[in-house]
C-alpha cells in the first residue's frame, strides 16, 4: 500500500446505493471490469467519458497501491440496436449497409477507438477482452447454465429471471418497468427474460455464427461479459464499470447470468459503480441520429484530446456533464495555465526530490488524497493541483514530487506536455505551421526596420486566418479557438 495514501479509498456502490470503503477480494489487488466499446461505428465523446472514468478509477487504485487488474471488453459481435434486447445484431447491420465484412468492420472500428484512447492518455489494460475470441467459452458458460435456468424457443436461448434472486436490484425498478423495455418474443416466460443465444432465423445465413447445442446462431451481449470478467478476475471481483445506461438492463442481465454460473446470490462483482451521461441541449448524446460528436471532431476544430479529458476531471463522474464549445474553450484555457505552471516548475527545478518533507506539500497531498477518496472526486482536485503550481517560494523539487504524483492520478501529462503541443492547427486552416513562422520572421523583420505598416498588415492577414499573435511572448502565436 502507499504509505503517503492514508484516508480510505470510498465509493459510491449503485447496488447497495450508498458509499462503501473499498475492501479488495485478495489483499494487496484491485480487479475491475469495464464494458467496452460495440465496435460498429467511431465512439462519441459521451461514450469516451466511461473511459476517462474508468482511467481515474484505476489510476486511483494503482496510487494506492493496489496491483491493478483491469479488463476492457470489445463488443464485436451479440449487441442488438436496442440495449433492451431487440433489434438487429449491430455489426450486421452495418455490414449490411456497408458492404463490408462485419470482422473488417470490428477490426476498423477498434483500431480508431484505441487511437482515442491513447489521444486521451487512457492506461492500457491488463488485457482487451474480444468477444469473438471467446465465444466457444461463452457456448460452454451457457451450457453450465441452461438445465436449471434457462429454456429454449425457436428464436434462441432464453434467461428464465425467476430463478433467480432479486432479479433487477441493480435498476432499481420493479419488474414492469424494465419489462417495457425488453423485446417481446412469443413464448417468453416472463417479458424480462433475456436471450443468451440467438439462432439465425431459417434461411439466413449471418456473418458471425456460431454452432451451439441451441442451433447455429451468435451469443447475447450480455453473456459475453459475464463469462470474460469471470474467466479473467474470477467468480467474485472488486469493482465492475459502466455508463448509467448500462444500469437499467445490461448490468442487471449480468447480474442474473452471474448468479447462474456461481450458484449464489452475489452479484459477481462488490462494488457497481457507473457514470453519469454527457449531453449536449439537445438531450443525452448517442449514435442514433448519426450524427454525433467524435474526439476527431473536437481535434479538426483546434482542440488538444487532452482539453476534453480535463473537461472530464472538472465535474464528479457521477454528475451529468453538459457538453458545450464554449466549455470546451475553456477547459482548453484552463489546461494551458496549468501547463505553463507546470513548465515554469519544471525549468526551476534542478532535481526531483525524493521526499515530500515541506509541511504545507505534505498538507497539500493529504488534501488531494482525501479528496480523491472521496468517490474519485476529480473536481475537488484540480484546484489543489493550481494551488500546487502557485506556491511559488517551496522547495521545486518537491513541488515537482508532487506535481509527479498528482499527476499520475490526473492523467493530463504535465510532466511532459508543453504549451506549444496545445496548439493543434484547425482543419479548416489554409495556413501550416511553418508559414505562420515565415511572416511572423518578416513581419519581426519590419518591426526592426521600423515599416510598421507592413507589420500591422502581417498581424491583420494573421488574425483574419484564426492566428492569434503574442508579441513578447516565446510561443509566439497560437491558433484561434
């Protein structure tokens, strides 16, 4: 454990609805698992916040000292267009619109969801869990199952949720509330009942199939990843994450499959803890329109990745988080002063020291500590980071100690990250960054020889291009936002 971490890690459990003191499964370890991605389209920068999220977390628990084994599944196949159990299998139906392969599909898909997550400086995970690498597995957990809890229709293998206990907790509704939002399928015992398996309906013949005892056909979502986070962390695991949406069905269904498989009454995982949404004012942000915001959105319009994970880090994870541009300017204004803060400490310094031993640092990060422990409150611990980089007259290298160790929870890279990498060139610039250095040295050029009007005529063309010129400044200029 870290010595320096003294005040109890607590977390908001959304099963048992109340703040819990983290008390890990094997001493000394922190497992988690986090539902991933459906990888049949780009991720918005909603669905980026679980990840943000899911990083603090486990950066948390890594600065506590826990061995930290974290789980991220890829969806790739089994997710249906509604999360309630209904609909077309996504990655066929993109496929189908398309005209490519649903596995070309996952493949493209996961690839630029990694790039966003190495864009946001999201740790890696122990291990990304890919569904279709495990179906076999799956085949083999739904069988362990099927004799005492489920039942079989034409349509696939059902979930009977009435063997087991208090099915629906999680949700916190009654029974006939979630029914409203499960397909109906003739047959069903009870309208909750969930399919674990689906066949492919006669004469179809579906890119991703699988034979099963049940029929050719393809997993459910919600089995894969409670045969993945079991296969991985074991029948019993610390902590489970996911956005709030995944509360209402997915987590619950979880819940019941894991139930099955242990023969117990536990959940699977202690601690559910889940996200809030991110909206814009149009309402909660999602894919079904088709036209939704992405991180490469944000970055075509000037803005650094990192600017958006501080967007983040400003409101709890359990807040609804409003997504605005006028936000993200100033998220964006707010990571440039802690940078240039953290680049003047870091020039001041000679060296980084070994200890924290100044009394108001080691007051700072007890502070920090407490209110990281306090269900990850992020927002509590960005202004303790300015503070930081504000006492100016305490030892620099133990600022820089701190800073170190700040940062490794924060995630934003101040130890590295410089002013000049915030300036990301708009996509609908006509001008490069070496063009702009070549009229600023002719327009620094006309100053000297006093021709002032071609320098303000230099400024003027700058400036109408989304240039924003700083005379006296090192950095020079910077992109307009």
């Amino acid at each position: 454990m870290n010595d320096n971490a003294t005040h109890p890690l607590k977390l908001f459990n959304s099963l048992t609805r109340q703040m819990e003191e983290f008390a890990p499964v094997h001493a000394g370890e922190a497992r988690v698992y986090t539902c991933g991605p459906t990888v049949y389209n780009y991720q918005h920068v909603g669905n980026m916040r679980a990840y943000i999220f899911a990083d603090l977390l486990g950066r948390t628990l890594s600065w506590k000292g826990y061995k930290l084994t974290h789980i991220i599944n890829i969806t790739d196949v089994g997710h249906l267009t509604s999360d309630a159990d209904a609909g077309d299998d996504k990655m066929e139906k993109a496929a189908a619109q398309s005209g490519k392969s649903a596995w070309d599909i996952a493949r493209y898909y996961t690839e630029a969801y990694w790039q966003d997550i190495e864009r946001l400086n999201i740790r890696q995970p122990a291990k990304w869990a890919i569904a279709t690498d495990h179906v076999e597995e799956m085949i083999a957990f739904a069988k362990g199952i099927a004799d005492k809890h489920c039942y079989e229709l034409e349509s696939g293998l059902y979930f009977d949720t009435a063997t087991v206990p208090d099915y629906g907790r999680l949700s916190g509704a009654q029974s006939d509330d979630i029914e409203g939002r499960i397909d109906t399928v003739e047959g069903k015992r009870h309208p909750q009942d969930f399919a674990i398996w689906r066949k492919t309906p006669a004469g179809e013949t579906r890119q991703m199939e699988w034979d099963s005892p049940w029929g050719k056909g393809a997993p459910g979502w919600h089995l894969e990843c409670s045969q993945m986070s079991i296969k991985y962390l074991g029948k019993t695991f610390d902590i489970h994450t996911g956005g709030i949406d995944h509360r209402e069905i997915h987590h619950p269904n979880e819940i019941a499959q894991n139930q099955a498989h242990n023969c117990s009454e536990h959940s699977g995982a202690n601690i559910w803890m889940h996200n809030n949404f991110l909206i814009d004012r149009a309402g909660k942000m999602s894919k079904s329109s088709g036209d939704f915001l992405r991180l490469q959105i944000l970055i075509d319009r000037g803005f650094h990745p990192l600017a958006y994970r501080l967007m983040c880090l400003q409101a709890h994870y359990r807040s609804e988080l409003e997504f605005s541009w006028e936000n993200l300017v100033a998220a964006l204004t707010r990571l440039k002063r802690i940078v240039m803060g953290a680049e003047r400490l870091l020039e001041k310094a000679d060296t980084r020291a070994e200890t924290i031993e100044h009394p108001a640092l080691q007051q700072l990060r007890d502070k920090f500590d407490a209110a990281l422990s306090e269900d990850l409150n992020s927002a509590k611990c960005l202004p303790l980071l300015e503070e930081l980089l504000a006492l100016k007259k305490l030892p620099a290298g133990q600022r820089v100690t701190l800073l170190s160790d700040m940062e490794a929870v924060l995630g934003l890279q101040l130890t590295s990250l410089t002013r000049k990498d915030l300036r990301v060139r708009p996509v609908d610039s006509k001008l490069d960054d070496t063009e702009i250095e070549a009229r600023l040295d002719r327009r620094q050029k006309a100053k000297s020889e006093k021709d002032f009007v071609t320098a303000d005529a230099i400024r003027d063309e700058l400036t109408a291009q989304g240039v924003d010129l700083m005379d006296g400044d090192p950095l020079r200029w910077e992109w307009r936002i």
